[in-house]
C-alpha cells in the first residue's frame, strides 16, 4: 500500500493512487507514426503512379502525303495545283487535300491514339507534298494513319521511325 501525501500537498484534480478504485490514465497513443505511415503510403502511390505515366514511351508520327495528278478533262478537273501565294492543294476529287487537313493516328487497337493536320502543301501543276507531325503518340508495334477521309493505312513501328511516306493520286 501507498502512503497518502504530506498535508498541504493538492494530489490535482486526478484521484491520488491511494484512493480506493483508482485506475491509472490510460496513455494516449500518439497519432504522427499513424500520419507519418499514411504520409508515406500516399508518395509511394503517386510515385507508381507517375512511373506509370512516365514510362509509356511516346514518339511523334511524321510524314508526308504527295498529291499527283492533272486532269485532262474538263468533266473531271481533279488535280493538284499551286494557288496565290505559293500553297499547294488539290481540286475536285481531292479538294479534301490542302494545309489542314486532318491526320488521324489509330493504335493496334484502333483506338485513336492522336491527331494533327497537314502542313500547307508546296509544288507545281500536278504535284504537292504536304508534311505532317503528330505527336506524344503512345508506342505501338504498327499504327494505322488516315489523311481527311481517305481510309487508314498500317504502318509498322520501323516505318514509322523512318518517316511516312504516302501518296494521293495517279
């Protein structure tokens, strides 16, 4: 048994240990290891998480796209042909054909995957080449590339390194 304490002493708001039923105060668990642990929990899934981002290779999809053509019959003046200013573009059957028109990239899948447009096109009568760049594609093992609405056509991983070439035309 414990000895009460000297007169004059306060014991505090607390019963003394004497005191009959007394229960010692629990101690309290501190919460920083809880939010510390969280805290780090939190890094480590954004860390993953921005990996992941990270580590998806892109690459940018260039090419161009050569019109050729004349028309040698005024019910048919589907050609290529250079306007005021230099600009290159092409007229009735491919009046689709000029500076800004869409490029589409579609994955494996076919999903779309990103989209660009035509650069002005340069030439004579009867040809322009318009170039394009699509970038932060996603990797793919082969892609299929459509100018306008002129259908899609696959190219590999490889061909697509090198650089598209298409062509539009005779």
């Amino acid at each position: 048994m414990t000895t009460p304490p000297p007169p004059g002493v306060d014991p505090g708001p607390v019963p003394p240990s004497w005191a009959p039923g007394y229960q010692p105060p629990t101690p309290r668990r501190k919460a920083w290891p809880w939010a510390a642990g969280g805290s780090v929990a939190l890094l480590l899934v954004l860390a993953a998480v921005t990996g992941l981002m990270l580590g998806k290779a892109r690459s940018t999809v260039r090419g161009s796209v050569v019109g050729s053509g004349m028309s040698t019959s005024i019910f048919d003046p589907s050609a290529f042909y250079p306007v005021a200013g230099g600009e290159c573009r092409g007229q009735g059957g491919y009046s689709d054909i000029r500076g800004g028109a869409t490029v589409t990239v579609y994955d494996a899948e076919g999903g779309v995957v990103g989209t660009g447009q035509l650069e002005p096109g340069a030439g004579s009568y009867g040809q322009c080449t318009f170039f394009f760049e699509v970038r932060d594609v996603p990797r793919s093992d082969f892609y299929l590339v459509e100018v306008s609405h002129r259908g899609k056509v696959p190219y590999s991983a490889a061909e697509v390194a090198e650089g598209i070439r298409m062509s539009i035309g005779s």
